[in-house]
C-alpha cells in the first residue's frame, strides 16, 4: 500500500468519505427515484421534526433535500480543510472527535449562507386557485396583519411547493412569525386566523 492510500484510507478522514459517499447515494436515488415515482426526498421530507421543519431560518423555498445536500458538501469540505490543513503543518491528522464541531458550525453557516442566497433569486410561485390552500397552515414572516392591513406569510402546500400569499385577520392582530390558519379567500388576500397554543391559554 502507497503513502497515498494509507493517508485516503486513514481513519480521521473515513467519517468524510462517508459523507461524499452519501451525497452520491442521495443523487443517484433521487434520479431514479424520478422516474419509478418513489422519490427519497419525500421520504425525508416526512423524518424532518416540526420544530424543524418551521424554524425561522430554514424558511425558504429550496427543498429541504438540496439542504441536506448542501449540508452533506459543506462538511465533508470543512472536514477535509481542516485535517489536510492541519497535517500539512505537523504531518498528523486532527482525532475526529475534535475536528468535527468545527467543521459542523463551518458547514452549518456555509449552508445557510448559500440556501438564503439562492433563495433571493428564487421567485415564490403564484397561487393558481386561491381556495385551495384554505385550511392550511402558515407563517406571517413579513409585517403585522389586521383587519384591512394585509401582510405576507408563507406555507406549503401537500406536495412541498412553496406559497408566499397575504393573510388578514376578521378581527384582533397577527404578529409577524406567528402561526395562522387560513380559513378563507377574499379578494387579494386570505383570511387567516391565528393559532393560540395552550400555554398562551393559561396565561
């Protein structure tokens, strides 16, 4: 065995191989699973916690399968700049368990980074029907909404595709991040009515 290959095969850079391997995994599924219609974006679509799934910065129209991709990328990046870095200087590789919480948060902030830059350029798609979308939920992510004064939120409809639509309140307020259900359509908006939780029951 070569120098070369000892140093690909070394056990602090294998968890960074795992995640190419897993890129090319995800990508080759996904293409085939295009055409026998068993898609596993859809799949992990569905694994995806809710607190998750609503987080304020993961509120964009990228599917949350290229975000993984994305993620995937980044850290075997991170990974592979910081050990091949570190033993360019001292002929040693970093233990996996020290390099990977900086390679995580370099990876984390490299994804963000690029799902909200090509969000900028990603036009919301327009509502074909507008009674459609009534029942579901959605997000107010853009000013305070009350009777006559709209303001934009954004949901997704059953198959993963983003809508940037304005709701108003029959009555009372709705804060921007606030959770809201649409209950009906009126001209160019819908009405939405918002989601109190239990906590804010009590108090």
């Amino acid at each position: 065995m070569t120098i070369t290959l000892e140093l690909f095969f070394h056990s602090a850079l294998v968890p960074f191989h795992l995640c190419v391997a897993t890129i090319f995994m995800l990508i080759i599924a996904e293409t085939i699973g295009i055409y026998i219609k068993h898609r596993p974006s859809q799949y992990i679509r569905q694994l995806i916690p809710k607190w998750l799934k609503h987080a304020p910065l993961l509120q964009v129209q990228i599917s949350r399968f290229i975000i993984l991709v994305f993620f995937l990328i980044n850290l075997s990046f991170a990974g592979y700049l910081f050990q091949l870095s570190f033993y360019a200087f001292y002929q040693n590789f970093l233990d996996f368990g020290i390099v990977f919480l900086p390679a995580f948060l370099l990876a984390w902030f490299f994804t963000l980074f690029m799902m909200h830059c090509l969000d900028q350029v990603i036009k919301p798609s327009e509502v074909s029907c507008p009674m459609s979308l009534v029942g579901r939920l959605a997000t107010v992510v853009n000013g305070h909404a009350k009777p006559y004064q709209s303001a934009q939120a954004m949901l997704r409809d059953p198959v993963g595709q983003l809508h940037l639509i304005m709701v108003e309140p029959e009555y009372g307020e709705l804060e921007e991040q606030s959770q809201v259900i649409l209950t009906g359509y009126s001209d160019a908006h819908y009405i939405a009515k918002k989601i109190i939780s239990q906590r804010d029951e009590l108090v």
